[in-house]
C-alpha cells in the first residue's frame, strides 16, 4: 500500500499517525532496486526517520514533508554519502559538505533513500552513460530510461522512492520524466540554489524535481526554493495569480487546441547554440579534475571527452568568435524573443520529446542522440521554468516566464486534472 | 583514447547560417546590480569588444 501513495497522500497519514516514518522509510530502502536505479542506498536515512516519528509522538510539530524518503541524484553533494556523478573519476569522492537542497531537505526532516544514478557527469539523454551500469525504465524495458537523471525517473517511476531530485542541464530532468511517464520539473534558472551540484554547464543547469503528480512537485518546490547566500545567480521567484491563462504552442499536438499557434524563428538553432555553450562550459568546468584536487586521476567515459573536446575546440583563440561568442550573441537573441513571445502569452506549449525515440542499446551517432533534446534544451538557454507532463506518446511540456513558477506549477496541475 | 568530433562539429555548424544582426550583446544569466558589475568587469578584462547586456533583471 505505502507503495502506491503519492507524497501527499504520505503526508497526511504521517501527520495523523497512521503510518510511521520508519515503516515508510524501511518499505522503500528494502525494496529490490531491480531497474539499477541507485548507485548507494543510504540505510543511515533511517536515523532521520525514527527521530521524526520520536518527535511526533512527543506532539511536536513537525514540517509538512517531515519522513518523507526522498531519492537524490548523484551529483548533488551529500555529506558523509559517494558523490560520483556516476564517473570514475569520482569513484571514491565523499563530500565535505551538503548541497544547499540537502540542507533544505535535512531541514524538512526528509530522509535520503539514496544517490540515484545517471549519465557521467549529466552528460547524456539515455542513461547509458553511467560508469557503472544502465538503468532500465520501469514503464518499457526496451526503451532508454531517458538522461540524464535516468536513476531519478526510474526511481519514481518503478515506486523505488515516492519522489526524487534531479538536474536538467538541456531535459536531463523532463526527458526521462516523460519516456519514464511521470512528471519533471525545471525550475527557473536560479530558483533552485545550485550550491553543491556538481557543475556541467554553469549558465544552465538546474536542480529539478520528479515526481508522480504536479501536487507533490510543488511541495518540494516549497521546501527547497528561494534565495541562497552561497549561490549569488539564486533568486526567490514570486506568487501570481493566473485566472485566465493566454496560450499559445510551437508545435501542434492534440493536446493544445484551444491554444493560439505561434512561431519561433529561432527553433533550427536551438541544439547547435546549447551544445556550443554547454561544451565550452563543460571543458571550463572539468578541468578542476586534474588528478590532484580529487585525488585520482581523471578517467571520464568517451562521451565526457568528446564534450570536453569540442569545449576546448569552440573556446580555442581561431574558434572562439565564430563558435562560442556567436552561440552567446545567439542565445542574446532567443532570450529576446521569448520575451517578446511572453509580453502576449502566459504559458507556452510543445511536446517533451521528437517522435525519435531510444531504445536501449541501440548504436547511433552522438549528433543521433543530442537531438532527443530538440525541445527541451529552449527553457535552459532562455532562463524558463518549464514542466513536462506524461500526457501523450510525446509528453507536454509547458513554459511560462522566468520567475513564475508557482503559477506554472498551478496550471500544469490544472492542465493534467481537466485536459488542455 | 582517440575521439572524432567530426559528427558533433557537423552539428553545431548549423549555427552559421543563422543571419545574427551586428550589435547584438552576448547573453548573460539574471544578475543583480552587484553580479552585473561583475559581469561587466570580466567582459572589459577578456574581451573590450564585448557588450554586456542585462537580459533577465531581478
């Protein structure tokens, strides 16, 4: 039974008393991860777990998400826990410090099930790039699982935690939402602090959120946005009251009739202008694991060296003005027009993902695989919150401004109760 | 371990038929006043041609 409530459900018997954190905690972490959805199950969570129900018991009051299990993925650091980004660099790295969710969700009395697993350093769409081994989707075993939070997805999906973190660089979060059929969020850029996620393209990643419902998403939502002194591009996004949303969409499903349909100019370029930035970022960013910071050689997987190549091609002093000073002025130029785009619209529609899709273990060329992010990777170059939806063969994501993520929140919700 | 970028750089070629009008500022992330200063300062430091602009205010 405990398997099949949602995060809220969970949260109101726990309030009454009728289930016990414990029994909770120990229902999801005895579970057989058959899907290769963690990397480390964090038995020490249970610590956590009986302190909240010693509390409740005592007549304290206790947060609202108070013995909630939660699955974090495993770039996010934890204290005391592995933190590999699912490489072998990083193999044998025990962080000295909580990421500031950890933080927020220790706060909240939620329990860690776990570091889930993912593409090496969220460099991937399938999940295949895991150093250590494949995840696989709960919903369809011969498909991908989706990347690169592939162990998140696969950990709400296949009930292995009734809700999980992830990080969405490009749709690292919606895309396995949606080929895992449950709900990924990314929040604006900024509403989420990124202090302690382990770094792949500072400009565009995002701790996200997955989860079986819009309503349980917004919970953590909650618990863990706002402003934060050790992440300075934090922000802390605002209520607005929606009562009669204008819609429009980019590319028609059945799912968007009532909606105007509108262009964007700039649709054919949005892949080329990520993977320029995002490389470059990356090739920055990795290079702290020079074998003498983290104590280990470096040893990342081909698809982390081809990025750090085409990083360092991009941003090498022949290439930098025509590969990554014009994907920046470029990236200027869509901003400008999702905001033109938003002075008339207050959420925006297109599907998750192409009619493409991976099966597992299929062999393709890289350039196959970056474009299951033809959609996706919009809300990260323009800042925007954006919410995909498991409605569909394609899945439906909508977009609203930067900041407006609790009306987006509100609406999704709307949108997955009574239909578009 | 040899790595061929020749498909990925195939990929983001594309970029350059995009007709980009002259001006246009690099892009950067939310800043406040403080971080925009910043911003600017790195700009002046690598590159004086850069011109910064403010896209998502706070």
């Amino acid at each position: 039974m405990i398997g099949k409530l949602s995060v809220t459900e969970l949260s109101i018997l726990l309030k009454k008393r009728e289930l016990s954190a414990v029994d909770v905690f120990k229902y999801y972490i005895n579970k057989e991860d058959k899907y290769g959805a963690y990397l480390f199950k964090n038995t020490e969570g249970l610590k956590v777990a009986e302190d909240v129900d010693k509390r409740r018991v005592q007549g304290e009051k206790l947060p609202v998400l108070a013995g909630i299990p939660i699955a974090v993925k495993d770039n996010i650091c934890t204290k005391d826990m592995p933190t590999t980004c699912a490489s072998k660099t990083l193999e044998e790295f025990i962080p000295m410090y909580n990421a500031t969710v950890v933080d927020r969700l220790n706060a909240h009395n939620m329990p860690i099930l776990g570091k889930t697993n993912m593409d090496e350093f969220a460099m991937g769409s399938t999940g295949e790039n895991s150093a250590f081994f494949k995840t696989i989707n709960p919903i369809s075993p011969e498909l991908s699982p989706g990347g690169s939070s592939s162990g998140s997805a696969a950990a709400v999906s296949g009930r292995l935690a009734p809700i999980a973190l992830g990080s969405d660089t490009g749709g690292s979060v919606r895309m396995p939402a949606q080929m895992c059929k449950i709900c990924g969020f990314k929040p604006s850029y900024g509403a989420i602090s990124r202090f302690g996620l382990i770094a792949f393209a500072s400009s565009l990643d995002q701790i996200g959120i997955l989860s079986q419902n819009v309503s349980d998403c917004k919970l953590i939502f909650d618990a863990l946005r706002g402003r934060d002194s050790y992440d300075m591009t934090s922000i802390d996004v605002f209520d607005k009251k929606n009562l009669n949303p204008k819609t429009a969409y980019f590319i028609k499903n059945e799912s968007c009739l009532k909606a105007d349909e509108i262009n964007l100019s700039m649709l054919q370029y949005l892949l080329p202008i990520y993977y320029i930035i995002s490389s470059a970022e990356a090739a920055s960013n990795l290079s702290r694991y020079d074998g003498v910071r983290y104590g280990k050689d470096s040893e990342f997987g081909v698809e982390v060296m081809r990025r750090i190549e085409l990083g360092n091609f991009v941003l090498s002093s022949e290439n930098v003005g025509e590969y990554y000073n014009r994907a920046c002025r470029a990236r200027a130029l869509l901003c400008k027009e999702m905001d033109k785009l938003f002075e008339s619209y207050d959420f925006i529609f297109m599907p998750t993902m192409t009619d493409k899709v991976q099966k597992l273990n299929e062999k393709c060329v890289p350039s196959d695989i970056y474009s299951l992010d033809a959609y996706t990777v919009l809300a990260n170059l323009a800042y925007l919150p954006a919410i995909s939806l498991p409605i569909g063969e394609n899945g439906v994501t909508i977009m609203a401004r930067h900041g407006e993520d609790t009306a987006l929140l509100k609406f999704a919700e709307e949108v997955l109760a009574n239909g578009i | 371990m040899n790595i061929d970028i020749s498909d990925m750089l195939l990929f983001v070629n594309k970029l350059s038929e995009l007709d980009l009008p002259e001006n246009t500022p690099v892009c950067c992330s939310q800043f406040t006043e403080l971080q925009e200063d910043v911003v600017i300062h790195f700009g002046k430091v690598f590159d004086s041609d850069v011109k910064v602009e403010k896209v998502r205010g706070v």
